[in-house]
C-alpha cells in the first residue's frame, strides 16, 4: 500500500503510511507489555513472535530496560521526514546519518532527570560520566548494563531494531494494515469535521486527552493513524522555529474508548483525600503545573506531592508531560470523562 496523503486545511495534514506499521510493531515488541503483546497476538502467530523473542532477545531486554527513559525507540526523527518518506527504510537511514550522541540524546527524556547532552556524549567514552548519568536516573529503575549497552552500542541496537521490523513485515501485517481502511477513512472524515470548528491544537488534545504544556506554535500539524501502535495517542513536536517546527500525532486504529470494563473504585479511592481533590481543583481551574509548585501553594512537602500525583496517574486521573528539565502534570479529560460515564451508567440508569 502507498502513502495516502491528504490535505486537511491549511496546516494541516492527515497521512496514512503503511510503511512505518512494522516499525511501530516492532516498538511494540521491544516494550513487551500486556497491551504489546495482546496487540501483536492480533496479528501474528505465536510461533512467529517466540522465534522473534529468541533470535532479538538482546535488543528487547535492552530496550525494555530502558523503557523509562526511552518511550519510544526510533521514533523521533519521524520529525526530520516528509510525508512521503514516512517509511521504515527512510527513518533508518535517518538515524544512521545522526551521531550516536545526537540518536541517544533525541530519544530519551534526559531532561526529565537533568542529564544533558553533554554528559551523555561523554558517558558514551567515559565510565565515571556514565555513573553520574546512572545516578541521575536512580528513581527511574534502569539498570546499568541496559544503560551502557544503550549508550555504546546504540549502532548495533538501532540496525537490531530495524532488522526487527523487517521481520515483522509478513504477509499477515499488509492483511491487517488493508483491514483497517475503513477506521482509516472513518478517522480522516472525524478529523476533518472537528478542524471547521476547531484549532489543530485543541483536535490534538482532544484526542489524547489532556492539555499540552509544550504548544508551538507548531507551522504544520501531522494526523497520522496507525493500526501497530499501543497507545491511544502518540505526540512528537518541534517547537525551535526552525523550517520542520512540526507537530506529529500518532492516533491508534484499534484502540477504542471502552468504558465497559472499567472500575471506578480506584479513582473513586484517589479522589477521596482532601489533598488529592485539591490538587484535581487546582489543575482544573488553572491547567498543567509542576509539582513544586503544586507543593508550595498546598503548604505540602514535595515528596508527598510526588506520592499523591503518582496515585492519580495509576488511577486514570492525571497526565504528565515533560518540559525541560521539569514535569508538568494535568488532569486527564479521557480518565474523567470514562469515570463520570461509568457513574451515570451504572449508578443513574
């Protein structure tokens, strides 16, 4: 199938590429969750994807590893291609042509635990910057091994991950790729009618559910669905003002908003603590903030902060998202959304 391009508005514009399907199956692979592995058991044997396990163990214990820092392998210089290059075979010769210090740096939310570019150029030679990058990622869980392989043998992970891909590339991918034409066009046709009324901003935030702290202003806005991909909404964006200051979003073809499923007794549970409702108030009413400042209008330590943001995330009812060397943490409209429905269908029916 070739890639399907297609004008929005002005800025705007809805690509449909085939070509990246197994790449974002193989990142599916690589993190090797409970919704990666029911997405690829949609598709593929399970004789197929043990022999995969076996013959890429390295690669997926590296990267899941890693999965803390490093969300999304590969993907971020989908930024750096045109529509028409959106393919697997394009982006890897993309990251090829990058550094290793420029491909480490770009995939990793570094500025999350204050590492820079920096001190990860050194650590890639230098084994006692390396333990100072480590140390920085303390609270982050990665291990040692998975960080050092990840930062000095990043030419053999990336050709790893892109071999991965093209393994996964069978017949039984373009089957389910060809399958998901109609969701494609019923989400060009969604998406087309909420830009008459609506920014390309607020289109991309309504689908992800949650407000941008990071907000452009962006010259083009990308809307890309994708039948591989795990989460509901994947976001990339430049925002430097350079000539790609772009925004990409990743909207998954499978992933639906179900509600039925769903237990409203744990954000039920976060949200009856008079701190916890305070800070969903405070987000409400003044949009993403960070958890120091969170702190100091509560008159809480930030450590508990920390504690009460994290059992809201678990429950559905707050997002994060990185900025700098910060995290700003929003309310989640889909969490809210799914928690109010669920109430008046099963409560007030």
């Amino acid at each position: 199938m070739k890639t399907d391009i297609r004008q929005l508005d002005e800025n705007s514009i809805f690509v449909y590429a085939p070509g990246l399907e197994a790449v974002f199956a193989a990142s599916a692979f690589c993190a090797d969750t409970k919704e990666s592995r029911q997405l690829l058991s949609g598709v593929y044997e399970e004789k197929t994807l043990h022999a995969l396990r076996n013959r890429f163990r390295y690669l997926t214990e590296i990267l899941s590893g890693m999965r803390a820092v490093i969300p999304l392998p590969m993907m971020d210089a989908l930024l750096d291609l045109e529509p028409e290059e959106l393919a697997a075979k394009h982006l890897q010769k993309r990251w090829m042509s990058l550094s290793v210090e420029e491909r480490v740096f770009r995939q990793g939310t570094w500025r999350f635990f204050d590492v820079s570019r920096a001190q990860l150029k050194k650590a890639v030679q230098d084994d006692d910057a390396l333990a100072a990058v480590l140390s920085r990622l303390e609270q982050s869980g990665v291990p040692f091994l998975a960080l050092r392989a990840f930062l000095r043998e990043n030419d053999r992970l990336t050709t790893d991950f892109f071999s991965l891909a093209q393994a996964l590339d069978l017949p039984c991918l373009r089957q389910a790729v060809k399958a998901a034409r109609r969701e494609t066009d019923a989400l060009y046709e969604q998406i087309a009618k909420e830009l008459q009324t609506e920014k390309p901003l607020a289109v991309a935030e309504k689908r992800m559910g949650k407000t941008f702290r990071n907000r452009g202003l962006y010259e083009r806005y990308f809307f890309l669905p994708v039948r591989m991909q795990v989460r509901k909404a994947t976001r990339l964006f430049f925002d430097d003002g350079t000539k790609r200051n772009r925004q990409m979003l990743f909207l998954s073809l499978t992933r639906k908003d179900a509600t039925g499923d769903a237990d409203a007794v744990p954000p039920l549970m976060a949200l009856a603590d008079a701190s916890r409702y305070r800070m969903m108030q405070m987000l409400c009413e003044e949009g993403p903030l960070r958890g120091t400042e969170i702190a100091k209008r509560l008159s809480l330590a930030p450590s508990t902060v920390t504690h009460h943001l994290e059992l809201l995330k678990e429950a559905g009812l707050v997002t994060e998202e990185p900025s700098g060397n910060a995290k700003y943490f929003g309310v989640s409209r889909d969490g809210m959304r799914a928690l109010f429905e669920l109430l008046q269908r099963e409560l007030l029916p």
